[in-house]
C-alpha cells in the first residue's frame, strides 16, 4: 500500500510552503530559530496526496488498523487524505476519527468525533510533533473508550523530545520527514536521544 510516496518531494513543499526562518516564540514560550507551518502543505492538493499515501506506507505492516485520526486541527487533513488514499489503494475499510480539544458541551458531548468503537486498533496522526503533547492528547482520549493505539505518525519531527515521549510510554513512532532533513538544526532539548527508524523514502 501506500504507492505515489515520493519523500523527497514532500522535503521540498515543506522547504517552500512551510518552513520559516527568522525569531518566533513558540507556545511554549520558548524562542526558535525557524517555524513550520505544516498546514500550508497537508491543505495543499500535492502534500495532501503525498502525506496520504505516506501514512499509508507507514501502516503497510500494520493490517489490523482500522482508523487513523488525531487531535483537531492538525490532524484534520491529513485524516481526510489518509481515508482519499486508502479508498484509492486497495483500503477501502479504513475509518476516521478526530480529536477535540475539549468535550463539546451540547449534543452527545462528544470528545472523538467519527465512527469509533471499544476494541479497535488505531493510529494517531498529526502534522509536526515538537514534544509529543498534541498526540498523546489523542492517544489518551481513544484509549479511554477502549481503543488500542498501534503507532503514531507524523509529518515532520521537529526532534525536540516527541520520540522521546512516545518512545518512553511504549507507543511505537514513525516520522515522514524531520527538521533535518529540511537543511536546519534543531533546537537544543533536554531529551535523551532516540534511536529511530530512518523516514520513509517512498519508491
């Protein structure tokens, strides 16, 4: 699965569209020496075939997953161009779902939004992991209706302590693509370093 990933491609539309160098403060206070705005790409009609065909090759030996999703708004296209590809490639059983930040306070007071139930296999998706929090939100909320989370997939790693963090709680991780392989260094963390597998490099 996952046929038309093409990695090198994806570096470039994420050098083009998203990366930003200059002085930016980050949400969590700290000051960066660059930005990426992974939105710029995953809402684009080439990223979004690239990405959804990416994820699909990071799930080529994981079968039994059911559904991808992650917490809105990161994850929302790269949700919609998973379930595109998948439909396209041979995948057509694969299910969505989204994460909210916070439980609706009308209706049913969803916290997961889409056709999820007890006992299924996931994954969690976003565009760029800095420590991990975003996704272990979404990991938290499916695991407690009863899903089981088989890895989580990112974009761009920005190799300040995500691997790290997921790595740590057990959770099995692949990265499309990192800051490095974008020409720039990341920031200085206190994490320890973890051992990963190398991006996915497409046909």
């Amino acid at each position: 699965m996952g046929p038309g990933y093409d990695q090198g491609r994806l570096i470039d539309l994420l050098k083009r569209d998203a990366l930003r160098t200059g002085t930016f403060t980050l949400a969590s206070g700290r000051t960066s020496h660059y930005y990426v705005d992974g939105r710029t790409v995953t809402l684009s009609a080439e990223g979004a075939a690239l990405i959804g065909a990416g994820v699909l090759e990071a799930l080529a030996d994981l079968p039994g997953v059911q559904a991808v999703g992650g917490l809105t708004m990161g994850a929302d296209p790269i949700v919609g161009a998973t379930l595109a590809a998948a439909g396209a490639g041979g995948w057509p059983g694969l299910r969505g779902f989204l994460v909210r930040k916070e439980a609706k306070g009308h209706g049913t007071g969803k916290l997961v939004e889409g056709p999820l139930r007890p006992g299924m296999v996931v994954a969690i998706v976003d565009d760029v992991a800095t420590t991990g929090g975003s996704s272990l939100q979404a990991v938290a909320a499916v695991e407690a209706i009863g899903c089981t989370v088989a890895r989580i997939i990112v974009v761009l790693d920005r190799l300040e302590g995500a691997a790290f963090a997921f790595v740590d709680r057990g959770y099995d991780y692949r990265a499309l693509t990192t800051i490095r392989d974008l020409g720039v260094e990341p920031l200085a963390t206190h994490a320890p370093e973890v051992e990963m597998l190398p991006p996915l490099q497409g046909p």
